[in-house]
C-alpha cells in the first residue's frame, strides 16, 4: 500500500533521467513484458529526450513517476488514437521501489 504521505507526481522526461532511462530500457529482465523488445543507445536516447514529445504526433507519450522527486519509473500512452479516445498503457517501476510498503 503506498503511504498517504508520499508525494507521487507524474512529469516529462528530461536529460537528468538519461541514465535512468537508459537502464530501464536495456533491462534484459524486461523483455519478457514488452511489446517491443528494442534496445537503445546513448545517442538515441538524448535524441528522444530533445525531442517534442506531442502524443497527437508520435502516438506515444512517456511521463517519469516521482515520489519525493525522486524517479522510481514510468508510464508510457502508446498507440494513442484520438479518434477513437484510446491508447495502450506500460507502466515500469523500479525494481528497488516495487512491493514496497
């Protein structure tokens, strides 16, 4: 159960969560619960982050979960569709924040 004093709050990526990001998406361990088993580089990944980050256009939006501005993952809207008010939903935390209480 998470506790009532937590402050959880939803944010955009940005260059500070690169390696963060970075770590999450290259997990091997995750493969098993992705659609899309792609991992990225470095490079790839400060391209993503410097990039716009409009769901309307990329079909995707990516929000970092805080709790005490601390990062202990991420949800992804995916295969947005604004015409039929859908999208698919990822959420990945941290495995050193998951089960806790």
């Amino acid at each position: 159960m998470l506790k009532s004093n937590w402050n959880v709050k939803l944010r955009q990526p940005s260059i500070k969560d690169l390696d963060d990001l970075l770590g999450w998406e290259n997990d091997i361990l995750k493969i098993d619960h992705t659609d899309m088993p792609v991992f990225y580089t470095k490079d790839q990944m400060v391209i993503y982050l410097n990039s716009n980050q409009d769901p309307f256009m990329n079909g995707q939006v990516r929000y970092m979960i805080t709790i005490d501005n601390m990062s202990i993952g991420y949800i992804d809207l995916y295969n947005f569709d604004i015409v039929h008010s859908r999208a698919g939903v990822g959420i990945f935390i941290d495995k050193k924040f998951r089960k806790k209480e």
